[in-house]
C-alpha cells in the first residue's frame, strides 16, 4: 500500500534505535540509492535530521528544514523533486518513512493517509517487552554456541521442543533466523 501512496518510491525505517532500524524497506530507484548511499548522505539528509528532532510530517519542500548539503537538489536530480517525511514514536524508538514523487506535492489527504499506515506500521512492529522463560533459555544456550541437540539436552526437552521454542522466538522478535532473533534479543535487553 506504501508503494500506491508513493509514485516514485519510498523509504521506511521503523524503531531505529541506535541508527539502526528494527526493520527497513526502500524503493527509490536503485541509481538514486546506490548515489545516495556512496556519498553518505544519511549523516547529512535534512530528512533524517528532521525525524529524529522531532514527530508528525513535513513536506521537503519545507523551507525551515535547512538543506546546507543541497540533498534535495540531489534528489531532484533523480527524479525526487517533491516528498514528504514522517516521524513517530519515542526517540528511543523513533519510525521515520519518506516517500517521493516527480510531478506534484503531496496533498494533505494523501499524506494523512500515508501517516496513518506508517503509525499503524508503527505500533504492529513494536518490539516485545519480554520474552517467555522458555524461549530466553534456548535462545541462550543457542547464543552460548550450544548445538540444538546439546541445548535441547540440557534443558531436558526434545530438539524438536527446542526448535519450537526458537521458533515461537523468532516469531515473537520478528526475526527470519535465529541469529537475528538472538541479536534483537540482546539489542532489546531481553537476553
């Protein structure tokens, strides 16, 4: 649905903590991202600045946003001449989502609704306050270096126990791997 809302692509972040997202997507055009990663841009984007400063939605075209890096004549360049930026959440946990467009600004109606689906992004990916006893013991040993037959061994269950506990894990921190789910454990200080 973001994708509708946004002719030109879009960028979604959501709870970046320590500069770094739980999750992201972008669809900019891949010329653009490749332009805009190779310079560093993120550092010095007014967008980002402006997302972590503060919450709610401005456009680019904002003339308070101050651009001393020329990012968005950058962005112009590759087709982006009009977006919109929107920041929700704590700090500690801030989502920022852009989204562009070549040929118009961003009516207020359409970035209402886009606001809406990324604050409703927001608050389905909020990551859990804790985990069961059960899945941080085999997330654990798992961590440790532990073999599933080793780990599962000693807590006194089945592999195939054990795997249903990561699993349920995985599920919980939104993670594909269990390697992943055990670093957003740690990073949520729930390990």
């Amino acid at each position: 649905m973001m994708g509708d809302l946004s002719p030109l692509g879009y960028f979604l972040g959501l709870h970046i903590r320590f500069t770094s997202p739980l999750m992201s997507f972008q669809t900019y055009d891949p010329a653009w991202t490749e332009h805009y990663t190779n310079n560093g841009y993120v550092l010095r984007d007014p967008m980002t600045a402006w997302g972590f400063s503060t919450t709610g939605w401005t456009r680019w075209s904002n003339e308070e946003v101050p651009d001393p890096f020329g990012i968005f004549k950058e962005a112009a360049r590759f087709g982006l001449k009009y977006g919109v930026t929107i920041s929700c959440g704590p700090i500690s946990s801030r989502t920022i989502a852009s989204a562009g467009r070549a040929d118009r600004e961003f009516e207020d109606s359409e970035i209402e609704r886009i606001e809406a689906l990324v604050r409703r992004l927001h608050d389905m990916t909020e990551p859990p306050q804790k985990l069961t006893k059960a899945q941080v013991e085999a997330l654990k040993y798992i961590a440790d270096g532990d073999r599933y037959a080793a780990a599962a061994a000693k807590l006194g269950i089945s592999e195939s126990a054990l795997k249903a506990r990561l699993t349920s894990a995985r599920q919980r921190l939104m993670s594909r791997t269990t390697a992943e789910a055990i670093q957003r454990a740690k990073d949520y200080g729930l390990l």
